[in-house]
C-alpha cells in the first residue's frame, strides 16, 4: 500500500509539473513582413489584423489649435507606491514604475512596455469611430491645466488636459492618483462640433515586466476578464482564436505572473486582445517577450478606476474581495490563502521568508504528526503480514483470475487482516489527507508575490527564481533517497524497489528549474519525515515478521472434481 501512495505523488507531481511547463508556451515565429518592411525586422508580431495597429500620428496644425501646448513636455508624479510620467502629446500615460518592486537592474519596475520598436499605442489612447479625430489627437499636444505639485504627494492629485483646434474638435482627460495604491482614476470627453463621441480605451502592450519569462514556471502576459465571480484567461492561442469578448465584467484587462493592469467594474463591456511577440536581440539567450495589449470600450463613459500593480492579497482584497481571483492559486485556493496568511504572519517576526517557509514547514508538518504516524503504523503492520498474505497468494498463483477460487483467496487474505487487525487502506487515507496542503503549499510558493525578488541567505538572492548553483535541489533528491530507503517496504518486488529509488532521482531533476522556495520546502519536509520515520520506528520497535504456517497436506483429487472444489479442500 506504501508503494501505491509514493507512485500517487509521484504521479500528482509530474502532473503538476506538466502542468506548470505548460505556461511557458513556444514562442511563435515572427510573421514574415512585406516587402516594404524588411529593413525592420525587429517589428513585433500581431495575433489580430493589422487594422487594429495603431495610427501613425500627423503633426497638428498649429495654426488651427485653439487650446493646446507648444512645445511637447513630460510631467512626472511621484506617490509612496509609484513614479508614474505622463506626456502631453496625446495626454497618454508613458512610465509606471512601481517602487516596491525592483527590476534586474534594482531599478523601480516598469510595467509598461515603452521600449519597443515602432509607435506602440501608450495607454489611455483614445480611439472613436471618427479617424480625423483620432489621427489629430494621437498627435496632439494637449494643455495641462494645473501643474503637477513637487516631492512625493500624499494626497489624490489630479491632472486635466484639454485640446481644442479650428475644427470643432475638443478633448478633455482627467487622471487622478490614488497615493496609498495602485488605482488611477481615468475620465475622457471628446466632441466634434457639439457631437459628443463615445470612444474606446486603449491600452498598449502592457506589463514591460520581462523577467517574468525568465523561468518555467513563470506566466507570460494574458488576457485577463471576471464576470460573475468567474475569472477567464486568454493566452496566446485563445486571442488568435477569438480577440474581442463581451460582458458584464468585474474587471478587465491584462495580467502575468506578478502583475496586472486591469479597469474596475466597467459594466457592459466590449474587450479586444492583441498578442504581441517581439523576439529577443540577435545573439542573445533571453526569451521572447510575449506582450498583450487590449482596447475595452465601457459601458459607461462616467470616470473609470484603473489598478496598475502587484496581484498581491492584500492591496487586491482592499480594493475589491472579488478581485483577488486575479490570483491564480489553483484548485486549492481555499487552503492557499490561509497559508499565505500564516506565511506573512510569521515573516512579520521572523523577518526573512525563507525562514518564514521553514518555520511554516515545520508547523505543517507538526500538525499532520499524527496522520503520518498512523499511515506508518499501518505500513508496519502489513509488513509483518506479508509473508503470510504471499503464502495465501502463491497458493492460489496458478489460477485465473476469472476462476471462482481467486475468491476464495480474497476471503482468506481478508480474514488474515482482521485477524492481525490491519486495514489496508489505512495506510494510504492519511496520506492523501496531506495532500490538499501540500498542493497548496506549492501553488503559493510559485505563485505568491511576496517571494519575489526575497533573499534567503548567501547565494539564493530571490526565493521566486531557481537556486543558481542547485544546491536545494541536489540536498532535496539526496534526502528523498535516504526518506525512501528507511520507509516501510511491503512487498516490493526487486523492480519495484529499483522503481521507488530511481523516483527521487527525478525529483531532483524537476527541482532543478523550480523556485529555491519550493525547492526549500520540500528539502525541509523530507527532513522532517526521516526525522519522524527514526521516531515511529522506535516507539513501535523492530517489526515482528510472522512466519506463514506449512500448507495443509493436500487431499487425493477425486475423478471429476472441479478445480474449485480441489481448491477448497487445499485451503
């Protein structure tokens, strides 16, 4: 039964695994550009046509401006949480970085994507169903009403453009920060002669966060929408299939590992996704960056809140307790949270998250004691058994196991385990007890936020990132062999025991590329279980092996006797 338990995690775990690999999907060939365009062949790939790419914008008339700015600036606010730089030439947004969050270049992060090549729509662009309109104020330099105050600001602040030329055309938009989050409040007004328009939202390729593809377990850009507490996620492969989706939607927009940018509660709303491909430089060994821009149109035109940031817990549930679905702890999300509660809580203490995981191991795996000491007793018991029940076995090796007597032989197996007072499955029903937590425990070490970029000690610098010398790893396969080889073994033939000592082995290989913090855990666990094996072992003592008794002296076959009578008077 021991072995059925070890082969079902095993098995649990390379499914999980698959299933993580599976997020890091091939990185499409780049589309093979006209002919017109083979000079650029850094242009990023589109999974939409391309009329969705954004217009070229025209210099303005200056002479037909009425209200405008003459020159193009660059205004900057900086919050507690971001720096966030806003350009008057469209009254788009041009830099978030938020400053808790740190690039590979310990830089505050940048989570919009400005750096690509072309002219990539910026977020906030406008677009209505007038294309004068919309080609004049992509290029417009728009008037900022009031000037930004100085210093980090500590309360909302507002910034108002506005754009008028000759033609009647008039556009006004309102951005306002919220200095404790991640919210920016966003309201536009566009009008051509007294013609109030109803334009969409764009967002250009969002989420320049790139060292999110740096592992295989990370999660590239997605479309991302919630409609009735229901989250749905588009990968690459949904948007080609269906760009534009409809709804009533919670929220809307993009998300990746760590971050996302989404509108709150746009009500009845129309989304289009582009999934944008850029390969990476010649000669270089980054990935692909794998973007997603989206354009919603609302279905109200009032202000509309926009969350730029972390999917962390906290900030997410303030704002919204639906919204923390953004968070993708899997199935076992109702056992996550609590975890990641308990994990902050003791990282509030303890001040180190890689502490805080062992510490939390530890508590776990004090807390299930009990269900693994059961399971090893039971182990134990069925050791002590099986000679016996081989006995009852080999006697009935040679017939079929459609033959009536195999049911015999399960009688005699099951008044041998009553008699010695071993359940089979008790064995096992602990240790799938276990399994919900330890599920969990891995779906928050992958997926939590607080681990990135957190310092363990020497080398392991970012608990979210593999352990860059496979120290971890290395520890946790040597420790599963030794877990492995003192643990009960009840029957196991010689392949099978070959079997259950090479499954370490290829645990250590999938540890190799998985984060140091679930590579910790899992070396900690298998501490502790060898720790609790050497306990079990010497409170119950050494197993008392029964000898099976000689078979009964087999009775003269009568002429014409069935094979399940002959069996009968064997037994």
């Amino acid at each position: 039964m021991e072995r059925r338990v070890l082969i079902a995690i095993f098995l649990s775990f390379l499914v999980l695994y698959t299933y993580q690999a599976l997020f890091v999907r091939p990185v499409p060939k780049p589309a093979t550009p006209p002919a017109s365009e083979t000079s650029a062949p850094a242009e990023p790939t589109s999974s939409v046509p391309t009329a969705s790419a954004p217009i070229a914008p025209t210099p303005p008339d200056t002479a037909n401006v009425v209200l405008g700015d003459s020159a193009e600036r660059d205004v900057r606010i900086e919050t507690p949480q971001v720096i966030a730089v806003f350009t008057n030439r469209g009254a788009l947004l041009k830099s978030w970085r938020l400053k808790r969050y740190l690039d590979e270049r310990s830089e505050p992060l940048e989570l919009i994507a400005n750096d690509l090549p072309g002219a990539p729509a910026l977020p906030f662009t406008l677009r209505a169903d007038d294309e004068n309109a919309n080609r004049t104020l992509d290029a417009a330099l728009f008037a900022l009403r009031d000037a930004p105050p100085s210093g980090i600001v500590g309360a909302p602040t507002q910034l108002v453009f506005e754009f008028r030329d000759a033609a009647g055309l008039y556009a006004r938009k309102e951005f306002t920060l919220d200095p404790s989050s991640y919210i920016l409040k966003f309201g536009a007004t566009i009008s051509v002669a007294d013609r109030q328009l109803q334009p969409s939202i764009a967002w250009g390729p969002a989420l320049g966060d790139i060292d999110s593809g740096s592992t295989r377990y990370a999660v590239r850009a997605r479309g991302l929408v919630s409609a009735a507490d229901t989250v749905q996620r588009f990968a690459a492969a949904d948007i080609e299939k269906q760009p534009t989706h409809e709804g009533d939607f919670q929220y809307a927009g993009v998300d990746d590992h760590y971050f996302m940018t989404v509108v709150l509660n746009p009500g009845p709303s129309t989304v289009t996704y582009q999934h944008i491909s850029l390969p990476p430089p010649a000669g270089s060994k980054q990935p692909a960056r794998e973007l997603m821009s989206y354009r919603i149109t609302p279905g109200r035109q009032d202000t509309l809140a926009f969350y730029i940031g972390p999917k962390d817990f906290d900030q997410l549930a303030a704002i919204d307790r639906p919204l923390v679905r953004a968070i993708d702890f899997g199935r076992f999300a109702f056992v996550v949270v609590p975890l990641l509660r308990a994990l902050n809580w003791i990282h509030g203490y303890v001040g180190n998250y890689g502490w805080a995981i062992i510490i939390l191991t530890v508590l776990i795996n004090a807390a299930m004691f009990p269900l693994r000491h059961k399971s090893v007793v039971s182990m134990r018991k069925m050791q002590e058994i099986q000679p016996e029940a081989k006995a009852i076995q080999d006697r009935y090796a040679k017939y079929k196991s459609t033959d009536p007597a195999k049911q015999k032989m399960n009688q005699e197996l099951m008044a041998l385990y009553r008699e010695r007072g071993v359940n089979p499955a008790s064995g096992c029903i602990p240790m799938l007890l276990t399994f919900p937590v330890l599920f969990a425990f891995y779906a928050l070490l992958t997926t939590a936020i607080e681990l990135r970029g957190a310092p363990f000690v020497a080398w392991i610098h970012d608990l979210s990132m593999p352990d860059p010398y496979y120290v971890t790893p290395i520890l946790m396969g040597i420790s599963q062999i030794w877990q492995t080889r003192i643990t009960p073994q009840a029957g196991a033939d010689p392949a099978q025991q070959k079997m259950m000592m090479f499954m370490p082995v290829i645990f250590m290989f999938f540890f190799l590329w998985a984060p140091a913090g679930v590579a910790i855990y899992w070396l900690i666990s298998n501490v502790w279980g060898i720790g609790q094996q050497y306990l079990t072992t010497y409170l119950i003592g050494p197993p008392n092996m029964r000898t099976p008794r000689p078979p009964a002296e087999r009775r003269v076959r009568r002429v014409g006797a069935s094979k399940t009578e002959a069996a009968a008077r064997e037994s």
